[in-house]
C-alpha cells in the first residue's frame, strides 16, 4: 500500500509540475489541490489499512482455525488406529492363545504316543537281547570247556615238543662240507673260509665234541705217501682237524676219522660224482658221546 500510495503521489507532481508548467494553475491554488487530494489519499491509505488488517486477522484466525482442525483430525486419526491396532492385537493374542493350546495339546498327544511306541520297541529288543545273552551264556561255557580241553592238548604237544627239541638238540649236526681235488689232502682257500664260517657255533657249544670225517672217490691209490683210501680219507680228516685247532677249538673235543670210499653221496662212475665224494665232513656232537 504504500508503494502504491507513493506513486500516486508522485503522479500528482508530476501533473502538477505540468500544469504550472504549462500556466494553467497558480502555485496556490495547486497547493491547495494537492493537499486535498493527498488528504483524500492518505485517508484511503489509512482506510485500505484497516481492511488490510481485518483481513489478516482473518487469515490468521482462518489458519489458527485450520492448524486446529488439523490437529484435532490428526489426533482422532492416531485414536482411532491406535483403538483398531489394539483390538487386533487382543484378537491375535487371542488366537495366538488358542493355536498355542492346540499345538501343545497335539505335541503332548504325539509324545506320548511316540513314548509308547518306544517303550514296546525297547521291551521288544530287551526281550532279544536277554535272549541273545541266554544263548552267548550256554555257548560261551561250552567254548570255555573247549578252549580248556585245547590248552591241555596245547600243553601236552608244547611238552611233547619240548622233548623232541631236547631230543634234536642232543643230535649230532653236520656243520659244513668241504671238497678236495683227486689225490688232494691240502685245503682250498674256500674249504679254509668255510671252515672259518664254522668256528663260533662250535665255540658257543664248549660241551659238544667235533667229530670230522674224511672220505675218498674209490679210485685206487697207486701213488704218493698213501697206501689206500682209508690212509687219504684219514689225512683229509686231520687237515681239518688241524685247522680248527690252529682258530681255537680244543684239541680234546675234535675227534678225526678216515672212512675211506664207504660212504658215498654220489656215484663213483662219474666225475661229478666222485668229486662230490672226495669230501670232509665237520659234525657238532652235542651229547659229547
């Protein structure tokens, strides 16, 4: 209002500028016209005023009106669902209440149905199983009477072979054969390490005699320091003898004998058998006998 009031005044200058400027009224008499139409302005100023201000207060009052149906349409709103909310919540506490009591009827139902059940079932296999332990009973005592009857057997073939082991122990065993050439009664260097092979067994049984017993091919003596067989089977045993001697072994528990071509393991009609002959056996006596 009164940017419009200031315009208008404004325009009235201008006017009055022109009129006087243009010799139509004097200064007085536009004096005089101004004021009465600037008191007719600033009472229509003055009057838009008033309407101004009722007409604000009204708005306000419109608002203050409006913020309070609001308000209240607000408030009655959340009433009104918080009362639909809270029946809704009654309702599902209630069926909740109702569903749960059907639940744990059914779950008690199924409980005690199912603990039947495993009742017959556990009645049922007790009755086996003591069935079952009835019958292991009888069988375990007929399988102790027999595991007794073979421990008494166990016990008279360990005693048995106690005796047939004694009986193998005091047994002479032949340790070793060595070979000789055709009229030989030297020792070869491997009839020398099959002799050392020997010499702790028999120093580990100082009790059992050392019995070595030389043998021939049967082929006729006809030559050399020997009259017969019997003569080079015996030097062949004495070589030996003379060996073990000379590693150790007691000369009172070696026993050397010449058997001539009496006992053969081959035949005398080949070579190979007569070279297997011309031999000298070493034999642990254990009994000493």
């Amino acid at each position: 209002m009164n940017y419009k009031g200031t315009l208008t005044v404004s325009t009235l200058l201008l006017v009055g500028i022109v009129l006087l400027g243009c010799g139509k009224l004097s200064e007085k008499e536009f004096e005089m016209w101004k004021n009465e139409h600037v008191a007719q302005i600033d009472q229509t100023t003055d009057e838009i005023k008033m309407q101004v201000t009722k007409l604000e207060s009204k708005v306000d009052q419109n608002d203050k009106n409006t913020s309070e149906a609001i308000s209240k349409a607000k408030d009655e709103a959340i009433a009104a669902s918080q009362q639909g909310d809270a029946d809704t919540i009654a309702a599902a506490s209630q069926n909740a209440k109702e569903e749960d009591a059907k639940l744990r009827a059914n779950l008690t139902k199924d409980i005690e149905m199912q603990s039947k059940k495993s009742m017959d079932f556990a009645k049922a296999e007790d009755a086996k199983v003591q069935k079952m332990v009835s019958a292991n009973t009888n069988s375990i005592k007929s399988q102790s009477d027999d595991i007794a009857k073979l421990k008494a057997q166990v016990a008279t073939i360990l005693a048995d072979l106690g005796e047939v082991q004694a009986e193998v122990a005091s047994q002479p065993s032949l340790l070793v054969t060595v070979n000789f050439g055709s009229g030989q009664t030297g020792l070869s260097n491997k009839a020398k390490q099959m002799l050392d092979g020997i010499v702790n067994q028999i120093l580990e049984n100082p009790e059992a005699q050392v019995i070595i017993v030389g043998h021939a091919d049967g082929t006729p003596v006809l030559r050399g320091s020997h009259r017969s067989n019997w003569d080079l089977s015996q030097s062949r045993a004495n070589s030996a003898a003379k060996y073990l001697k000379a590693k150790g072994i007691e000369s009172d528990r070696i026993k050397s004998v010449g058997k001539a071509h009496t006992d053969p393991v081959a035949s005398h009609t080949t070579a190979a058998g007569r070279a297997m002959n011309r031999r000298v056996e070493v034999i642990l006596n254990p009994s000493g006998s």
